[in-house]
C-alpha cells in the first residue's frame, strides 16, 4: 500500500530552522568515528551540561526519603498511613502552583540569598527557565498582535528557538561590549521596534555567566539597563540558571536584576545547574504590574492563566523533591543555597582554571590574535580570532573535531537574524568554550580538561596559521 502523505491545509506552518547546538549533537557522532579513525581522543569543550562528578542523584534521593519520611512522623515515629499520604499526594495531580510548602521555603532561603522579601504567591512553577521562557512569550503572543522582544546578539540557543516560533514576533537584538548590550542601542532598538509597529513587551538576558557570551554584566550597566527598562515601559526577563554558579568573591556578586527592582523584572529561577536538570523544577518570579484592557493586574496572575492552560499540572513529585534539596539534615531549612552551590563550584571553580591557565600559556604569547572571555559565572569563555580572514562556520567545526579530536560550539547562529542582517560575518570569528562538562572525575577530568584546552589552542593556532 502507497503510504499517504495526512494533508492539513495549514499554509502557514513552516519548518523553523534547527539550532546549532541541535546540529552539534546530530552530527557529533560521524564526526567522531572519523576523529577516532585518525587516531584522535574526543575532547569536550562543547556541551553546556551539568558534570556528572557533581550530579550523583543517589544523595539527593536518600535525602528526599528521609525528609518525606520526617514530614510523616508523628511522636517521633513515622506514620505509614501519613507517609502512604504524603507520596500519593506527590504522584498525584496537583494545582499549577504546585505545593505552597515548597514555594514557601524557597522564597524563604532565596530571598535570604539575595536580600528580598518574597511573597510565595507571587512565583509561578516552571518546567525549567526554558518553561519560564515559554511562558513569558506565550503570554505576549496570545493575543496575535505584532510584538517584538529584546535580547542581546549573541542570546541563548533556546530563547531563540522559542521565539522564532511565533510568526507574529521579531527579534531586536542589542550587540553587547564587555560589560553588557550598549546602551544606545538598547533604548534605539526598543524605540524602533515600536516605529515598526510592534509592542514591546520586554528584553530576555541572562545577565550572569551569559550563554553563550560567557560574561557576567557589570553593576553599572545593570543600573543603566534598569533605567532604560523604566523610562521605555519594558520588562526585563532575567534567565538565572547560573547565579550560584558564580566565581565572584561573596562581596563583588552582582545584584541581580529581581534584587534591583522586582516590580521592572522577571526573574527565571532553574533548579538545573544548582540541583538537576532531569526533574524539571524552576520558577518565575515577578512584582511587576501590567495594564490589560479590564484594568491593572500583576503580571504573575497573567502567567499563572497561561500556565493553567499550559502545564496544567505541576509535578509535585519533583518539587517536593526541590524541596528537600532546601533543608538541612536535621530537616531545618537551609540558611542559604551558597553551600549548596558550593558543592558543584568545587568543580567548575577548577575547571574554569584550567581552561583560563591554558589559554594564558598557549595564546598568551598571541594576543594580537586571539581573545577569550574570562567568565566570573556560568559554564562558557569565548574565543574570538582577531584576524579576519577565519570563519568558524559548520565546515571550521568539522575540522576541528576530525582533525584534532576538540569538539566545541561556533558562535555564529547564537546571533539572531537581524544581527546577521546587520552584519552577514557576525560570530564567524568566535568560538563558544565549555568547561562545564567532561566524561571523567576526579585526576581524570583535570587530566583530560588540560589536554583539551592544549587540544584546542593547538588546533586553532594550526587552523588560523
Ligand atoms: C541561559 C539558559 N537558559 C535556560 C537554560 C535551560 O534551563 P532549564 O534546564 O532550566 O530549562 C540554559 C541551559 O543551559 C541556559 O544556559
């Protein structure tokens, strides 16, 4: 029988374009075997995951027992028919805002963190930021009118997937120097957004341990962003996932932007590099008011309507175990998630030192051509030639991994499309660097990383001759 093609009469699908992270992972394993059949190791230095020296479950699920086990106690035994109760109830559906009692011990330890008084009914559960950024534009792009978003040039692979999704949305993106966007252009950009007859209802960053851009903004471009944001009527989606993640000493952290003015922020919380990425847990958290055609209402009532018609259910499994994560071992809560984050820091602090050393002892001596980002959060440095002649496009990547074994990520498509308009060569002559990820622990991984980045500087030097 003739297969038959299901004919939808919906001539406004189209395919969107695949990310280049996604054509990374698809077409790694080819360009492997050819790299093993020249002889070579695979290096890491691609991958924005989590290391698996810092994400053993076994701990953090023997925990989660133990704390549903102490929630069932009663005259300091455990009640079989409360614990029967309390994981029914984590298996069970539940309210989109998920449990109270773990929204209300977060907004407890992070608002100590970062020294804000946090109402729990005002964060919205998330399936990660990337369900934070799902929501934020599902939001705006509801009610079918042209609407443009900020973001910065480069701007995270996901944000871009998301919004490009929507026909009736277009990107004006910011180009950034070292300590942020430039503010002209920000404050240009928004004003010729709504020129071009498009609301604007607000700029996405990830203003620490920027991906890809693999820098934190500096406090005065922080306040200068806010300014802008406020006088423009423009929220600030502010993607966290690497705020702990952060190699700042205690006194020189950054504020985040919530910290500054919740009421002008957004603020994209994830459970992923701090805890795990596998169970899904974030949160959107927000003051901020909105006039809608009915009158004014806080933009968390808005997002928690669209996440009831979106996610619906919350899985309370997984946030009861996010929970645990927020209590000690004799089950009070944590005074803060420094110490937490302290545990997976031990291992990007490191790795993050190898990287920056051998870049210092290989192309110190070359700095008319190279520069590379030294990154004081997240999991990324980028490395950009600065002859003009390279392009480190699909083809630069394909010689990399098969001819030197190194596989990392080219910056050209983290651009969004009107920067490319603007500038056809725009990230041709950069390179994304991870050193958050490797296949080994312990010696191994310190071994392997500075063979990797050796790899590396070795195969650009070779490549840019
Ligand atoms: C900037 C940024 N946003 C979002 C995500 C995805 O986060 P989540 O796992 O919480 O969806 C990542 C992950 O790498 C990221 O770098």
């Amino acid at each position: 029988m003739p297969q038959s093609l299901v004919s939808l009469n919906a001539p406004l699908l189209r395919l969107q374009p695949v990310s280049v992270t996604r054509k990374m992972a698809a077409a790694l394993p080819e360009l492997r075997a050819a790299a093993s059949k020249n002889g070579l190791k695979i290096h890491h230095l691609g991958a924005g995951y989590p290391h698996p020296e810092v994400t053993d479950p076994r701990a953090y699920l023997a925990h989660q027992t133990r704390y549903l086990e102490h929630l069932a106690q009663t005259q300091g035994q455990v009640d079989p028919a409360a614990l029967t109760e309390i994981l029914r109830e984590s298996f069970s559906y539940t309210d989109t805002l998920g449990p109270v009692s773990t929204r209300k011990l977060f907004t407890e330890v992070y608002g100590r963190d970062w020294n804000v008084t946090m109402d729990p009914e005002d964060l919205i559960p998330t399936v990660g930021a990337s369900g934070g950024i799902n929501l934020m534009c599902s939001l705006f792009e509801r009610p079918g009118t042209p609407v443009a978003y900020i973001t910065d040039a480069p701007t995270y692979a996901g944000f871009l997937a998301r919004s490009m999704l929507c026909q009736h949305a277009a990107i004006y993106s910011v180009e950034m120097d070292d300590q942020g966007p430039i503010m002209e252009r920000f404050q240009a950009q928004i004003r010729q957004a709504r020129a071009d007859g498009y609301a604007v209802p607000f700029y996405y960053t990830v203003p620490d341990g920027h991906n890809p851009a693999g820098f934190s903004f500096s406090p005065a471009r922080r306040e200068a962003i806010l300014e802008v944001a406020r006088d423009e009527g423009v929220l600030i989606v502010e993607d966290a996932p690497y705020v702990y993640i952060s190699y700042a000493e205690p006194q020189h952290r950054p504020q985040p932007f919530f910290a500054m003015d919740p009421a002008q922020t957004v603020h994209l919380f994830t459970a992923s590099k701090i805890g795990f990425p596998g169970p899904r847990v974030g949160f959107a958290y927000s003051k901020a008011k909105v006039a809608i055609n009915d009158g004014e209402r806080t933009l968390t009532e808005l997002l928690l309507t669209e996440a009831s018609a979106d996610t619906l259910f919350q899985n309370p499994y997984a946030l009861r175990g996010f929970e645990a994560m927020l209590v000690d071992e004799s089950f009070e809560p944590l005074p803060s998630l420094w110490p937490v984050a302290e545990g997976k820091l031990v291992v990007y602090r490191e790795n993050r030192q190898i990287l920056l050393d051998g870049f210092e002892r290989n192309l110190g001596p070359h700095r008319d051509r190279f520069h590379w980002t030294e990154s004081d959060a997240g999991f990324f440095s980028v490395l950009t030639f600065r002859e003009s002649a390279i392009a480190v496009d699909d083809a630069f990547i394909a010689r990399l991994v098969t001819e030197h074994g190194v596989v990392a990520i080219p910056m050209y498509d983290f651009y969004p499309p009107d920067a490319k308009r603007r500038d056809p060569r725009i990230g041709l002559d950069q390179i994304r660097v991870s050193f958050c990820f490797s296949e080994s622990q312990g010696e191994a991984r310190r071994h392997d990383l500075r063979q990797a980045v050796d790899a590396l500087c070795a195969a650009v030097l070779s490549l840019s001759a």
